[in-house]
C-alpha cells in the first residue's frame, strides 16, 4: 500500500479525532499512529497507536517514531483557568518536547502544528495565550525539520461520526455560517490541508483559514 505514514496527537480531542477520520479514508496516507496519553478505542487496517502518558518522555519511544514521513501535532488545552506558567509547561514545553524527540531521530519529517486563529507571533501582545502559542509556533520553525506549518483554524465542522466534540459546537458553526460563513473549516478541509502539507507543500509555514481552504484542495 503505497502512501505516506503520519503520526497524529489529540485523537481523543476533536481536532485530532477529525484528523484522524481523514487520514484513515485518504490514499495518500498508508499508515496512521496515533500517539495517545489515554486509549482511543478504535480498530482500522491503517490504525497503529502508542500510549506515552508523559510527552516530555518522548525519547523512550525512538524506535516507534523514526519512520514517519509527517507529524500532525492536534493536541492541545485551554487556556480558561490557567496562568501563563502552567499554560506555557502544557503548551509551549510539551509540544516542543514532543517535537524534538522527533527531529532528533527523524529531522526528513513535516511537522504540522494546530496552534489558533488571532495567535501573537509577536510574542509581545497583551493576551496570555496567544502569547504562549506565538512563541511555539516561532521555535517550532526552528528545530531543523523538512517543513513545518502552523495551522490556525477557526471554528471547525467535525465530521458526523466524531464522538470528541461539544454540541455548542454545533450551535456556533450555525451562528457563525449566517455572519462570516468563509471562517468555517470542515475537519475533511483542516485533514486534507494537513496531508497536501506533508505531500505537496505550501509557500507559507503560517496558514489561516483561507490558505487552509485553499490547501485542502490541492
């Protein structure tokens, strides 16, 4: 079976579980590993997944995550309730510790990350989490992958079969459609821009919506 092999965090959230669904149906992706804190119960011919219940523990994992041609880091926290210390460990130290481990054993690797719409690449605004998510993304472009995007999607559509998602969800893609309906992504849009990424490329590392839009279709 010929096709790319990727690797996805976040499956059990609703970005990543989008991700997956269509990385699972697409024939350009052959092998798909999910890498959990918690079991995603699922079985599909395409379907691997690996349990590391501490991203920072990565390395222990090499020989499970050398041979992969792209990573799409969907995993991610709120910001609701939490100061910057905690956010920027859960954030920006994670997800860069997850992506080290991954250069150091495999730097021919697209590392897409999911970070947000009005994220700070200044690193200097005034909100917390932009800030935080600005800053990831700014290092993420420098550990030395093939390629690395930042993805900042707005609001998502999941696909009707997703189970990890919030039925206000629902309620604001119908608000939203009827006021500034360019600013929905469907999760076969947010996958497909992901898999174009890793197989044909894009002129920018930073997509919004409309140059994942445009992405998606290749």
């Amino acid at each position: 079976m010929s096709g790319i092999k990727v690797m996805i965090t976040g499956a059990t959230g609703m970005v990543g579980e989008g991700v997956l669904f269509e990385c699972l149906q697409n024939s350009k992706v052959s092998e798909v590993l999910i890498v959990n804190r918690r079991h995603y119960e699922m079985q599909h011919p395409k379907l691997k997944e690996l349990i590391v219940s501490d991203f920072f523990q990565l390395k222990q994992f090499s020989d499970n995550i050398k041979n992969y041609d792209a990573c799409f880091f969907c995993a991610g926290v709120t910001s609701i309730g939490k100061k910057e210390p905690e956010y920027t460990k859960l954030t920006y130290d994670t997800t860069l510790a997850f992506a080290n481990a991954l250069v150091e054993v495999n730097n021919n690797m697209v590392f897409t990350y999911v970070s947000g719409a009005q994220t700070d690449s200044s690193e200097k605004g005034r909100v917390m989490w932009a800030r935080v998510k600005g800053k990831t993304e700014n290092d993420l472009a420098k550990l030395g992958f093939k390629a690395e995007y930042n993805f900042r999607p707005g609001i998502m559509q999941p696909f009707p079969e997703q189970k990890n998602w919030k039925p206000v969800v629902k309620f604001l893609i119908k608000v939203i459609k009827v006021f500034v309906p360019k600013s929905v992504l469907s999760m076969q849009e947010v996958g497909n821009a992901m898999i174009n990424a890793a197989t044909i490329g894009y002129a920018k590392n930073v997509l919004e919506v409309k140059d994942i839009k445009q992405l998606a279709k290749g």
